[in-house]
C-alpha cells in the first residue's frame, strides 16, 4: 500500500515565514509591556511614549520595536515571488519601523499643528507614519494581486478595509483635534489590525503543502492557493491507434 504523503522539508520562505509570525508576537509583547507598564498617559498618548529616553521601560520598548521590524522584513521575505510590489512597500515599512525605534520622541510626543516639535519628534513621527502607511498598502497589493491566492488575498482585503479608514480618521483627527484619547484609541486599532495581519499571513505562507499563490494556467477551475486539480482521462483518447 502506497505511504501518505508527507510534508517536505521546510524552505527558505516557510522559514522565513514562521520566524516573522514569531518576530511579530513577541515584538507586540514587549511593545504592550512597555506600553502598559509605563507611566504613560494611557489612550490619551501615542503609544510611541513609551519609548521616551530615560523612561524605565524605553529600553523594553525600543527591543519590542526591532523585533516588530525584524518580523516585518521576514514577513516580505516569505511573500511569493510575484508579489514583489508588497514585497518592497514591507520592506520600506521594516526600515521605517527601525527608525522610528532608533530616533525617540521627547516627552508628549508633539506634532504639529498644535504642538511644537523637535527635529527628533519631526523625524520619529515621519518613520512612524511611514511604517504604518507602508505596511497598510503592501496588505493593499496583496489584495489587488490577482496571482496571490484567495487566502492571501482574502486576509489582506479584510485588514484594508479595516486599516484605510482607520488611517484616513487618525490623519484627519491629527490635524483637527491634535493629541488626544481620540487619536490614541484610533493608533492603536490600527496598530492591532497590522499586527494581526501580518500574523496570519505569516501563519499561512507557513503552512506545509504545495506554494501558496501558485497558480495553474489553462483551464477554468485554476485556483490561486496552490490547489491543483487531480489527473483525469476527461478529454483524452484511450482508442489504440490502428496498427
């Protein structure tokens, strides 16, 4: 009796993969610890205030922060080939996300237009936004891709549709209201959606079988999740050819 069949070795971007979903979460943790744990102003401030040098739990901050980075590089790593556009734009958000880590806010985090603002808070800000702003339009791509799979695709429109109006009410209640437990609810549930996004997609590009977002070409039931049709004799002509 023929043996089932068994997964194969993990790959490179199933690696890749599993490590970024890790990344994530313990990223996440650490940022929530130092978040929580802080003497922040809870959802009255940003989420970055826990990252004030000479706060006692920066240093926890800024490590949750890398690991967020890490997470997200080997998040577009794992992506399939063709989604290089994705690909880059997380790339683009992991180096963001370093920098926003690197260069710390002062106390209160101020932005413009109500506040005013070091050089330093101009450019944590800037990296922050750039993160976010990446990581929500690679989710964008993958949506878009035709060629990603209907579980990539699936995951990445339903965080889109979360995270667009999301981003587009904290841009608008920055400029409004400016610092205030609007904004700071509004941060972190978006926050929350791009963390929980970039966990499942890890989660399934980490799946063992065939590769996701392959993609058979001519025939009517193609697929995009790697699901291939079984052999069959439809079609085919089992006549002996006269001799």
């Amino acid at each position: 009796m023929a043996e089932p069949d068994r997964p194969g070795p993990p790959t490179p971007r199933t690696a890749a993969a599993s490590a970024a979903a890790g990344c994530i979460l313990a990223g996440t943790a650490a940022v929530t610890i130092a978040v929580l744990a802080g003497p922040g102003p809870g959802f009255v401030g940003y989420v970055s205030e826990a990252g004030i040098a000479g706060s006692g739990h920066a240093l926890t901050y800024r490590i949750g922060v890398y690991a967020l980075a890490a997470g997200v590089l080997l998040l577009a790593a794992a992506l399939p080939p063709q989604l290089r556009l994705a690909a880059a734009l997380l790339g683009a958000g992991s180096l963001s996300t370093a920098l926003s880590g690197t260069v710390t806010c002062s106390v209160g985090c101020p932005l413009p237009p109500f506040e005013r603002a070091t050089v330093g808070d101009l450019v944590h800000g800037g990296a922050s936004i750039t993160a976010t702003g990446a990581i929500v339009l690679a989710m964008v791509a993958v949506a878009l891709h035709r060629d990603a799979g209907r579980r990539l695709r699936g995951l990445a429109a339903g965080a889109a549709a979360v995270a667009l109006p999301l981003c587009a009410a904290v841009g608008l209640a920055m400029l409004l209201v400016g610092r205030g437990s609007l904004v700071g609810v509004l941060e972190r549930v978006v926050l929350a959606v791009a963390v929980l996004w970039g966990v499942a997609t890890a989660v399934v590009l980490g799946l063992p079988g065939p590769p996701v977002g392959f993609v058979r070409t001519g025939g009517a039931g193609a697929t995009g999740d790697g699901d291939r049709d079984p052999p069959s004799s439809k079609g085919v002509d089992h006549r002996r050819p006269p001799s």
